[in-house]
C-alpha cells in the first residue's frame, strides 16, 4: 500500500499540478467562478479588519471605564475630572457635552425644564458614540447572511459548466462525473467558511457594545445627577466607599450589662 502511494505521488509530481483542487475548479467554472472566489475572499478580509478593529475601539473603551470609576468622581468638579481623562475618550465627551448643554441652557429664551433640556442633549452625546461603536456590524450581518448563497451560486455555475463539457466529451462514467462535481463543491465550502466567523464576529461584538452601552448610560444619568444638583449628588468613589467599613472596624464593641465583660447594674 506504500509503494502505491508513492507511486500516485510520484506520478502527480510528474504531472506537476493536481488535477482536482481548488485551482482546477476556478478553471472549471471558468470567469463566474473566479469572481465568486475573489469575492468570498474579500469578504473574509473585510470581516477580520472589522473584527479586530471594533476589538480594539471597545478594549479602548473599556479601560476608560476603569479610570473613570478609579478617580473620575474623586475630583471636585467636572471640570477637573474631564482633566483626567483622555481627550477623545467617550466619557470625556459625554462630561463635555453635558457641560456645554448646561451653558447653553443660560441662553434660551423659551421655558424648557433643565432637566429634560441636559437629559436629551446626554442622550444624543450617549447615542453618537453607541452608532460609531456599531458601525461595521451591518456588513458582518450581510456577510454572515449572504456569502452561503454566494458560493452556492458559483457551485451551481461550476456544477452546470463541468457538466457541459462532460457531455460534450460523451464521457459519463464515475471519475469523468465525481471530480469536476465535487471541485465545483468547493465553491459552497468557501461561502461557509467565510459565513461562520462572520455571524461568530457579529454577536460578539453585540454583546460587549450592549454591554459598553450599560456603563455610557449609568454614567450618563450620573453626570445628570451632578449637573441638575449642582454638584451635591454624584455616586459614591471607591475610596469613600471603603471609610464607612474601615471606621466600623476601627470603632470598639460596647458591652452591656449581663454580657462577657460587662458589670452588671443593681436593680
């Protein structure tokens, strides 16, 4: 059985192509075929660029959100805490946008309740930055929906021509039949494997953007808070969090009368 197999080896390396694989079926289904397979491919690029890239904008967002709870609220003012922020980061703009809505509010002229005034002008500053995390992800749908059928469609087209020329050759037996069918097969292999990482990509991405979009709106509603109370509700940092628990522990156990250690009083 070895000796077979080096001998088929031997005679496919003296051919010097293989006569069945994916280069033959381009060839086979000729220039419908090949556009097919170009178009797959790049559809598989373009879904790992958006993959990676909208990994890289929500990591970035994420961090944010750790510096933010870290020493965003331990400042004295907005101000002061979008200091320490990053320039361009989200929660920087959403600070920025809700200081700008407050400075605005001063110069209208019509009756408008401050609240719904700062409220709709952080909602719109929450869902620019929620639309730019989600560009992207209408193409990973398309691809996910649409490349099965893409290269269904150049199976078909490859199936149709290889049968063709088989019939035009009078040819009909098993191996004249079985290879250009099964290399025109490949085609609907391709459309799958670049349907399968898309779909994956798609809901991945969804679920840390709902996820981002939770944390923009808590701090959304926070800043609110802020702006509307005129600094004198904001929630409560870490380390101030932290005192309550640790003058608790400092403070010492007082005995009553009839416990271990206590004296008891006279009636």
């Amino acid at each position: 059985m070895l000796t077979t197999i080096l001998a088929a080896g031997a005679a496919a390396a003296k051919g010097g192509e293989s006569p069945y694989g994916l280069t033959q079926a381009l060839k086979e289904g000729g220039l419908i075929s090949q556009s097919v397979f170009t178009i797959l491919v790049l559809m598989l690029f373009v879904s790992l660029y958006i993959l990676f890239t909208k990994l890289f904008e929500q990591q970035k967002i994420i961090n944010q959100a750790k510096r933010v709870r870290a020493s965003f609220w331990s400042s004295s003012n907005l101000r002061e805490g979008a200091a320490k922020l990053e320039k361009n980061s989200a929660y920087r703009q959403i600070v920025d946008d809700g200081l700008e809505a407050q400075e605005q509010y001063k110069l209208l002229t019509d009756p408008v309740e401050a609240h719904d005034w700062l409220h709709g002008s952080l909602a719109r500053s929450e869902g620019s930055i929620n639309s730019a995390l989600g560009g992207g992800l209408a193409f990973l749908a398309t691809v996910g929906a649409t490349s099965p059928f893409i290269g269904l469609f150049g199976t078909v087209i490859g199936i149709y021509r290889a049968l063709i020329k088989i019939g035009s050759a009078g040819q009909a037996s098993i191996d004249a039949v079985a290879g250009p069918v099964g290399e025109a097969l490949i085609m609907t292999a391709l459309g799958l494997v670049v349907a399968v990482p898309a779909v994956l990509a798609f809901n991945f991405l969804q679920r840390r953007n709902k996820a981002i979009a939770e944390n923009l709106n808590a701090f959304s509603n926070d800043v609110l808070g802020y702006l509307a109370s005129d600094g004198r509700v904001k929630p409560a940092t870490a380390a101030a969090a932290k005192k309550p628990a640790v003058a608790a522990a400092a403070k010492p156990a007082t005995t009553t009368a009839g416990q271990t250690g206590g004296a008891p009083t006279r009636p």
